[in-house]
C-alpha cells in the first residue's frame, strides 16, 4: 500500500507554512504553521464556523491560500502545476459531511468509479474490491442500493467505502459523527482507527466532538475564532491543561479548569 | 425607574424613544422599582435590553438587583455574549443608483470571465475527446442523449404542431383576400424550416433540459458531490458538463428536423381542413418551396441553440451558491438567459444570413 520509501512513520506529511485563509477580503484566519505526521490521527478542532472545514478544503487543494504555502510530503502543493497536483490528490481519500456520494450511481458503483478510472484493473477484480471496501464498512450486499435508499449513517459510511478505494495515503474526515447517534459515532471512531492501523493511512479529521477528539486522536490542532488564528496544538490530554485559555475552555465545555468560579455582574 | 402594570406582547406601553429622551439627559446610573408590576413577557425584557444598550452608550450604571429573578436571568443570557461587530453585514443601499449600476457592471463583468474560462475548460475537453482522453462514461452519454432525445418528443411535437398550425391560420386568412391561400404551404414551410422549428426546440429544451441540467449539477454541488470529484481528481467538466453538451449538440438537430415536419403537418391541417387546399397540392407547394440551403439553415442554428442550452445550464448550475434558494436560482438564471441568448443568436444569424444572401 505503501511505498517502502515513504513508509517511514513520523516524517512530515503536511507542512503549512503562514497560511492566511479568506473568502475575497474576508479573512477566516492568518498566520497557519502546524505540521501533520505520518500516520497519526490528527484532529482540527474549534468552534462553530471558525474555519475547519476551510482549512480541510485548503488541505486538499479545493480553495487556494490567499497567503502562505502548503507542502505535502515535502513538496509544495500550492504552487504545483495540475497535473502534479492531481497526481498528490489521488494519494487522497475524503469523506465529506453527508457522504457526498453520486445520486445517479449505486453505492457499488461509486465505489468503483475511482477504481475504473486510475487502474486498469479488470472489471471483475473491481467488483471484488468493491465487495471488499463495502464490507470492511459494514455494508456488505448493498452494492445495487441507490444513496437515496439507505439512511444517512450508512451513505456515510458508503463514503468512507469509496474514500478507501484506492488506498489513500492520507484520508480526510469532514465532521465525522455529525448526524449520527453515538453508538454509530463511537463505531465510526473505532473504524477510523483500524484503517489507519491496517492500512498506515495519515487521518486527519474535522471535528469538534470531544468524546471523539479524546478518544483516538494523537494530536489536535485549535482553531481560535476570537483572535483568527491558531491556538494551541498538542494531544488533547495535555491540552486539557494548556497556557492557551481558549483550548482549556473548548475541551472543558466552557469551564476553565484553571479559573475559580466568579460572581458574573452586567 | 418605576416599572408598573402588566407588560404583555400587543399592550400599549412606554415609548423607547421617550425612555433614551430620559436616559440622555445627564443621569450617571439606573435602577430599578418593581413593586407595581404585574404580568410580563419578552415585551418587558426586550425594553429593558434595549436600556441596557443605551446606557452602555451613555456611560450609564445599569443596575438589575432590584428585578425578578426571573427577569435578571434572561437579561444576563441576552448580554452574555456582545455584539459581533463583523455580524453587521454591509448592506447595500439599493436607492442608491451609481452603487447599483456600479455592482451590476462589475457583476456582468465577473459572469463574462466566468464564461470565458468554462468555455475554455470546454474546448479543452471537447479537443481532448477527439483523442479519446476525456474521462467520461458512455452510459451517462447514452443516458442523456436518450432524456433530451426521444423522451422529448412528445412536447416538442405539440408545441411545434400548435406552432404550425397558428402560422397557417394568421398566414392563411391574409392570403385569402388576395386569392392565394395556396401559398400558406410556402409559408408555413420556410417559417418552420427557417426559424421557428429550431426556436421552438430551444425554448421547449431550455425550459426543459435547460432547467433540469442546472437543478442536477447545482444540488450536486450543495451536497459536495462535484468536490468528491475534484478530490478524485476527475474534473467535472469532462465527467459532467462534456456528455451533457454532446448529447444536446447530438440531439438538437435531430430535435429539429422533426420538429420541422410535426409544424408543417400542423400547417397542413389547416390548410387542408379549413382552406380546402388539396393534400397533394399541399406537398407539392411545400416540396417546391424548401431546398437543401433553407433545410440546412435550421439544422446549423440548432446546433449553436443546443450548445447553448446546455453550456448555459451547466455552467448555471455549477456556479450556484451552496443552498436551496441558489440551486432555484440558478434554474431559473439558466431558463431566462438560454432564452435571451437563443433570440439574440438567432438575430445575428438573421444578419449574416441577409450579408451572405443566404
């Protein structure tokens, strides 16, 4: 799945270096440095509509920086030209919010899709596959089913199905357990974690679900709304107990751990 | 200040304008009685949140020990959190003439490049499907070209029908005062084969292929379908935009040679019900009328109209904006310009049919 040169586990995958992200003159945050690892669980997290789902859209080249620069695996993915571009986002699986498979096409079908068009497997040997993939999500025989047949807990993980199809080598996770019920929710974690461990897959996650966050993340990365810009970084245990307030509150549902409680007056 | 009575939604009560008149008048805290206060409801807090505000701005003491329990809660919920100042949207001012026109033009400006640069992608990806590298699937080629083809018969055949039919009517009765209603066959047989066959399938598939092709791509792309393209690295213009434009550019012209002969049929029972015109005087008229240049004519218009059609709804529909109401608007933004630009092509062709004598 990996090549043995780029198997070594620790190096680098992500570099983002003074990345200012802005939608025209409306900046949603400045000033980006963080590195992700290879094949850790790396969570961005923050309040609502701080930037997280901008800053994975940037991550994997759909929104282009307003500033700052974005190495994947050393090299520099902003500047790339298209066709090198494409070739890095193939290393790529992403599962959006609400699965974002292709209505016209049944879930065995999407799957295959991306199997069809980047190698030259036969037809039969894409079938297997695609058996496989759905059954590693737990959806075997549901192959011929349409995404407007099943609930939204199984077109997501439908998407996570085609998001593995071609073994990524980074898999990306817009809001992971947004809609689902938390057995669901702790199900998905638990996959979560066994592809990156079978597969050595880097994950990284958006997500601001804290049961999540502790539970598999190695490291997360806070997103702060009120300065527009990052906060700390660390693995969420320690951070618990950071010197950046903000973190603290986030992770302690709004109770800093650190503050005695005070008489709050108008 | 004195609160009394009941404070309830639709009651009269102290004015706001009265209550700041008050506040402004150099009085550096407030507190509050509320021995005579009855029934109350958000009316009450509202007010009280809006003295809140005025006192912030005054530099006033706004003192709430004195009120309800109750009532101190929900003012503490209120002004927990202050007001985002980047929440204020910019408004703009719509009186405002200049800044209109000015928004406008930059607006129409933005949609030309945009049509410039998906026109391009296009070509691109048209050149590439001539070397057999556009990554798209025959099925969905199939798929398409059998809803905008065949499945479009039935309409295109009774709105072209009716088409014929009105223009032999008009047509019919002036050449009755003249002895000539023969020439209704002329008429009606250029008129269809000329223009209306291929207008009418343009306006019929741009209310119906049109619409349906923005309405598709644009909820694609509300649920991010097209960006897990894109992260395939599979580019939605070959996959989705190209066979949507072949199969119209495919259909079209066949679209209209039938359209052509269901409006002459419609011309037909006109003349043959009501002007008591000959069947076969009928054919022979419209036969000698027509020649391969007037049959031609139409058949090029409608290639540039199903070009149209198809490159205007897709491209409508993968600029939408991420909602509900962008994908309805884009619906709509793709019917009124595919019809807009079919009449103004069909004026230029009119031109350059008159210069090159055609």
């Amino acid at each position: 799945m990996n090549d043995a040169s780029e198997n070594s586990k620790g190096d680098d995958v992500f570099t983002v270096k003074n990345l200012t992200m802005a939608y025209g003159d409306y900046v949603v945050m400045r000033d980006l440095n963080f590195s992700i690892k290879r094949g850790e669980i790396f969570f961005i997290m923050g309040g609502s509509g701080c930037g997280k789902s901008t800053l994975l859209r940037h991550l994997i080249g759909l929104i282009k920086p307003s500033k700052g620069e974005i190495f994947f695996e050393g090299r520099n993915f902003t500047e790339a030209s298209e066709d090198e571009k494409i070739e890095m986002i193939r290393k790529f699986g992403v599962l959006y919010q609400g699965g974002a498979l292709w209505t016209s096409m049944t879930l065995a079908e999407n799957v295959a899709l991306p199997l069809r068009e980047f190698t030259n497997i036969t037809a039969r040997e894409a079938e297997d596959i695609v058996d496989l993939k759905l059954a590693l999500v737990g959806l075997n025989g549901f192959g011929a089913f349409y995404p407007a047949e099943i609930s939204g807990g199984m077109c997501k993980r439908a998407g996570l199905a085609r998001a593995i199809a071609l073994d990524p080598k980074v898999l990306f996770f817009d809001e992971p357990s947004a809609g689902l019920d938390p057995i669901s929710s702790h199900r998905l974690d638990e996959l979560i974690v066994q592809l990156r461990d079978s597969m050595g897959a880097t994950v990284i996650i958006v997500s601001h679900e804290l049961a999540s966050i502790f539970d598999i993340a190695d490291r997360a990365l806070f997103l702060n709304t009120a300065t527009k810009t990052q906060g700390a970084i660390g693995a969420p245990k320690e951070l618990l107990n950071s010197e950046d307030r903000a973190v603290r509150v986030f992770l302690n549902r709004g109770v800093d751990p650190l503050e005695k409680k005070e008489n709050k007056s108008l | 200040m004195d609160i009394a009575g009941n404070w309830l939604v639709g009651q009269k009560s102290t004015s706001l304008k009265k209550i700041e008149r008050d506040l402004s008048s150099g009085i550096s805290s407030l507190s509050f009685t509320t021995e005579k206060l009855g029934k109350y409801d958000s009316t009450l807090v509202s007010m009280l949140f809006k003295c809140h505000n005025f006192c912030r701005q005054y530099g006033i003491s706004f003192k709430i020990d004195t009120l309800p329990q109750g009532l101190r809660e929900l003012l503490k919920l209120a002004v927990a959190v202050p007001e985002a100042d980047s929440a204020k949207k910019i408004g703009y001012n719509t009186h405002n003439i200049v800044r209109m026109l000015g928004e406008r033009t930059l607006g129409f400006l933005d949609s030309c490049t945009m049509y410039a640069g998906f026109i391009g992608d296009l070509t691109i990806t048209f050149s590439k499907a001539i070397f057999g590298k556009a990554r798209f699937r025959m099925y969905d080629l199939l798929t398409l070209m059998q809803r905008t083809g065949p499945e479009a018969l039935p309409i295109v055949a009774l709105i072209s029908f009716l088409v014929g039919l009105i223009l032999a009517f008009v047509g019919a009765i002036q050449l009755a005062k003249y002895g000539s209603e023969i020439f209704v066959a002329d008429l009606v047989g250029i008129a269809m084969v000329r223009e209306m066959g291929a207008i009418m399938v343009g306006v019929v598939m741009s209310g119906r292929t049109g619409a349906a092709f923005a309405a598709e791509l644009g909820s694609m792309k509300v649920n991010e379908e097209i960006s897990a393209f894109k992260t395939f690295g599979i580019s939605p213009i070959e996959f989705l935009v190209y066979p949507r434009v072949l199969a119209l550019i495919l259909m079209f012209p066949l679209l209209t040679v039938f359209a052509d002969v269901i409006g002459m049929l419609g011309g037909m029972a006109i003349g043959i019900g009501m002007f008591d015109i000959g069947y076969e005087q009928y054919m022979n008229r419209t036969l000698a009328a027509l020649d391969i240049v007037q049959i031609s004519t139409g058949i090029g218009k409608s290639l540039v109209f199903g070009a149209i059609v198809a490159v205007i709804g897709c491209q409508k529909g993968l600029s939408a904006e991420n909602s509900s109401l962008g994908v309805g608007r884009a619906t709509t933004a793709s019917v009124v310009q595919s019809i807009t630009w079919i009449i103004v092509a069909d004026a230029i062709f009119a031109v350059a049919f008159a210069i090159f004598d055609i």
